[in-house]
C-alpha cells in the first residue's frame, strides 16, 4: 500500500515537471503572438471601460493639453483607427481615415492578439494543473521554496493580466506582463527546481496557505502594475515626441493613451496594496507562534515592510499630493523595484530566518 502511494506521489510529479515545460512554451507562443500585434497592429482607441468611462481621447486630453490630436479615441462607444489619423494629420480627417483602412489586415491583425488571448488561458491552465499535481505530490501547500513561490506569482499574474484584458481591454499588456513571466519561469526551471517533497517543520503551518498566499496574490498584481507602469512611461514618451512634431514607431507607437496606462496601474496597487498589508500582519502573527516574538529585524521582514512603505508613500501622493502620470509612476515602480529585490536579493544575499525559501 505504501509503495502503491509512492508509485502515485513519483507519477503527479512527472506529470507536475512535464507541465512546467509545456506552460512554458505555452506562455513563450502567446509572447511571440502578443509581440507581433503589438509590433505590425495599429493603434487603436479603446471603447469607453471601467477605467476610462468617457472618451479615452479627452480624458487625454485634460491630462496633457499638449498632446497630439491624434490622441482622441473611442467617440460613441465606437473603436477609432489612430495610425490612420496621425497618418493624415488626425482631427478632421479622422472619419476618412477610417474609413480607408484596410478591414482584412485590422482582422488579421486582430486575430493574432485573440489567438494570443487564447494561448495564454492554456497557458494558465497548464501553470494551475503543475501546481496542483505538485501539491498532490508533496502532500502539502506547494509554496514552500522559491521554485514554487516563482511558478505561483507567475500564476496570479497572468490571472491579474487576463481580468485586465477582459474587464479594462487591457490586451495590449500582454507583451509587458508575458515578459517577466517567460524569464521567472525560465530562472524557476534552471537554477531554483527542487523535487516535490516534504518541507522544514516551520513551514507545517496552517498560516503558510493564509500568509504566503496572501504575499503571492499581491505579487502578481504588483507584476501587472509594474508593467502597466512601464508602459505608461513609453507612451507618454512617445506623446511628447508626438507633441514636438517628431514621428513615433515601434512599440511605443501602439501604445494607447498614457492615461489610461497609469489608471490601470494604479488600480491594481490599490487591489494589491490591502493584501500585502495583510500579508504582512498575517506573517507577524505566525513568527509569533513559530519563534516568539512579531517582529524581530529579519531581513525578509525589514523589506516587506519597505516595499509596503513606498507603495503606501504612491497611493498617500496620489491621494494627497495629487500625483498623477509619470511622477506617481516612477514611485510605483520604486515599489515594484523594492518588491523584486525583497523576493530574489534578500533570499541570495542575506541570511536570516526566511534563507530556507
């Protein structure tokens, strides 16, 4: 019966490894298709979202009255063509411009980011299924090392992306998010694997599925933020090019209003923030069963509370100070920049009592 049960264990964590490999490709395939759109598609104004109810274009417009008028987008819900319109100059001539747009290379174009939405569900589901069959394997949470901790966060942030994507339309992140993704995972399978098993009595705890799940789920709309905040700074370079008279191409060019960029990524700091506090709290709480005390300086603990602090510091200035665009960006990225240091420097380079993840 016990090696009838080993036999099983040894089987999900085959099928766990195989998984890796094939979420991998999965999420590499969607980068590629993502990176085509965003490279060769053409920039499009989104129809009016829970981020951006009015008119993309004159939210815009209030935010950066220098802007070019080809910044305008979505005008009765419809979706405007904005390469045609810096095309032809924008403004009057947008109309005409639209209509002039070729139909089968917008479909196509169009076709590649729903195949690359696509993809990336599979993706998802093959990231969730090695999850589960390591779990099962290990008998355990399967966050207990930094492999599983990685393959996690890379889980909560391609879900944060796909709610973007559907709620906000926020597709055009694909790129920006499949990015950190395919190179986390990539580390995770090269130099932080570990097999499927048992983990050090500390973490036999109720609290690792409250605490550390907790931190995972803030980390992967941290990720989005991060890079929501990223493409937020390229296209509002790109406006004040645009602005100056100069041409803008690449990706850059394709980006949308850069309003809106800093909208969803404040929106998913202020979905985050809340969790890594409880985090946080929930993580005092356990040291204080494991070894006696909530707080005792440990290096992990010292910088979880530095990155709370500079995400606190973002939300304060923007709900204070009135920080919005590129000056609240550079905080929020401060945040996200102390985050992935608190995750990879902090378990490499210090030692304290979290050096077993």
């Amino acid at each position: 019966m016990i090696a009838a049960d080993m036999s099983a264990d040894g089987s999900l964590s085959s099928i766990s490894d195989g998984l890796i490999i094939a979420m991998i490709v999965a999420y590499a395939i969607a980068l590629f298709l993502f990176a085509v759109e965003a490279a060769y598609g053409r920039r499009r104004g989104l129809r009016a979202n829970r981020l951006m109810p009015a008119a993309v274009g004159s939210a815009g417009a209030s935010a950066d009255s220098s802007a070019a008028p080809a910044e305008g987008a979505a005008q009765g819900g419809r979706s405007l063509d904005l390469d045609a319109a810096e095309a032809t100059g924008g403004g009057d001539d947008l109309s005409v411009s639209v209509r002039r747009a070729e139909p089968e290379a917008a479909a196509a174009r169009h076709a590649v980011g729903n195949v690359a939405l696509v993809v990336t569900v599979l993706g998802f589901l093959l990231n969730a299924a090695q999850i589960t069959t390591r779990g099962l394997a290990a008998d355990r949470w399967p966050w207990g090392n930094m492999f599983e901790f990685v393959v996690a966060i890379c889980l909560c942030s391609v879900a944060a992306f796909l709610f973007a994507a559907l709620r906000y339309q926020a597709r055009f992140l694909g790129t920006f998010v499949l990015v950190p993704v395919v190179l986390l995972l990539g580390i995770a399978a090269r130099w932080l694997y570990s097999e499927a098993g048992p983990v050090i009595p500390a973490l036999h705890s109720y609290w690792i599925a409250i605490h550390v799940s907790a931190a995972i789920i803030a980390t992967g709309g941290f990720m989005v933020a991060g890079a929501a905040a990223a493409a937020h700074l390229m296209a509002r370079r790109a406006e004040i090019q645009r602005a100056a008279g100069r041409q803008v191409a690449g990706v850059a060019a394709k980006l949308p209003d850069s309003e809106l960029l800093d909208r969803v990524s404040h929106r998913f700091i202020v979905l985050a923030f809340p969790l890594w506090t409880f985090a946080i709290i929930a993580g005092a709480v356990w040291a204080d069963e494991a070894w006696g005390r909530f707080w005792g300086w440990d290096p992990k603990e010292v910088w979880s509370f530095i990155t709370w602090v500079v995400y606190a510091a973002y939300l304060h200035a923007r709900a204070t100070a009135g920080w919005r665009g590129t000056k609240a960006t550079w905080i929020g990225l401060l945040g996200f920049t102390c985050l992935m240091f608190n995750f990879f420097a902090v378990n490499f380079i210090f030692s304290g009592l979290h050096s077993y993840a």
